[in-house]
C-alpha cells in the first residue's frame, strides 16, 4: 500500500451517531476505525506526551498494513527560536513512539499562524529532526501557517532536508503544494455539514486522482512555488481534518473507495 486516507483520532462523540456502529464500546472504537480507513493524525501528541503503553496498544489493535502519523509536541514549534527546539524533540522520540514499529507514519511538525519564515533558524530546526530513533526510519514534515512561507526560498529548504511540505487544502492557511521529500502529506480541511459525504462525490473524486498523481510521482495541475520535484513513485497520506468533522470519515471512505 502506498497511498493512505484518513481522518483526525478516533474519538469525538458525533462519530457514534454516523460513523461507529449503534451500541460500539468506546473501548472498540480505534478497531473499528482502523477497519474502515487506512490512517489516522493523531492530535494529542501535540498537547503532551502519550505513555508507551499507549503506543503499543494502538499498534497492537490495528491492521498491519494501517498508519498513524503523530503531531508533534507543541513545545518544538511554538517558540521565538527554532534552534533551541532539540531537547522538546528528544523527548518526543523517547515518549514510546517507535512502539508503533512499522505503523509509525511521518510526523506532523505544526506551527502558529504568527510564526513567520526566518531562513536561517528553521534550516535549524531541520537539521534537529533525525532519520531514524531506536532503529525505526523517522520522516518529518512541516504545517507552516503564514504567507511568508509561500516562496521557493522555502520550498528548496525542505528539499534539501528531505522534509515534507503539509498541502493545506481548503483553510485560510497557505497552500504549498510542492513535492519535497519521498512522500506526499495532505490536509483537506473544507468539509460542509450540508454535504453528506463532507465534499460533493465528484470533488472527492478529483482527490483521489491527484493522490494516484502524486503516488506516480506526478504533478496535479496546481500552481508550483519552484522546480518540480523529480518524478519517481512516492507515498501519499491524506487526512480530511478539520470543517463539518462529522461529516469527515465518510469523505475520507469515499475516496477509499474511489482509489479502487
């Protein structure tokens, strides 16, 4: 598998009523999940460390060929100077991450909106994020949320890094879309609770697509900041976050279901 489609947890109440089925122990609930999509972001990881246990647990009750990507601590990103950002990443890896194994899927390194491009301190932070912890191969990727982003400067920082750039799509966030490491990682953020499937049928469709273009190594018809990155097959993990989050398991089952 190399394209993986999901949504934000497993736990919000509003998903017992059209998502879980009637009468589901909450204790079932990630089981259930993991059956009916092929990823989840977990957010809690952002807030404050998660025990071993946990990651074990969730490795353990769930498919294997299913991923979890993980926020990163808000303690790395929400500060004045990136740099100093090593010892809130550290304690991160040793929180019990690599207990996922192989369905440890890359990290979401989220910044404020108020944080602004300064070129020389986030190649800093950059160079923090390490390749591999405990023997498991780590791959990052960044959520800027400021238009001081939105430049090639930016674009071919990451490249050279190897890290990925979080395509924001549907928010009032800047929209990067190019490719910058060997994986894709997208949100779609605009679900409508008028709209059962969160997006009309056809609009899921198109996301479908372009996650078979970007798994082919190929560039959907989006407005690039720089070069192209090479073309060659890559992994794709979209989640549909945020909006009518009601409405956003079954968007994430309708492009599964359109991948196929």
């Amino acid at each position: 598998m190399s394209i993986y489609i999901g949504v934000g947890g497993w736990v919000f109440d509003e998903w017992r009523d059209n998502f879980y089925p009637k009468g589901l122990s909450q204790k079932k609930e990630l089981e259930y999940a993991s059956r009916q999509l092929t990823a989840i972001e977990v957010n809690g990881t952002y807030y404050g460390s998660q025990k071993p246990e946990s990651f074990a647990r969730w490795h353990d009750e769930t498919p294997d060929d299913f991923v979890f990507t993980l926020k990163g601590p808000r303690f790395a990103t929400n500060r004045r100077v990136l740099a100093e950002a090593g010892s809130s990443i550290e304690k991160f890896l040793e929180s019990g991450i690599t207990r996922l194994k192989k369905k440890l899927g890359p990290l979401n390194w989220q910044f404020m909106a108020t944080k602004k491009f300064d070129p020389a301190d986030f190649e800093a932070f950059l160079t923090l994020l390490p390749k591999r912890h405990d023997g498991v191969p780590l791959r990052h990727a960044v959520e800027v949320r400021h238009d001081s982003f939105a430049n090639a400067e930016f674009v071919t920082l990451c490249r050279n890094h190897g890290v990925a750039i979080i395509f924001a799509a549907d928010s009032e966030f800047p929209t990067i879309p190019d490719v910058t490491a060997d994986f894709v990682y997208a949100r779609l953020m605009g679900t409508a609770e008028k709209e059962k499937l969160g997006y009309s049928k056809p609009v899921l469709g198109k996301w479908a697509e372009r996650a078979h273009q970007w798994e082919a190594g190929e560039s959907p018809k989006l407005k690039l900041l720089a070069k192209p990155a090479p073309k060659k097959k890559r992994h794709v993990f979209m989640f549909v976050i945020s909006g009518a989050k009601a409405r956003n398991p079954a968007a994430a089952m309708t492009i599964i279901e359109a991948l196929h």
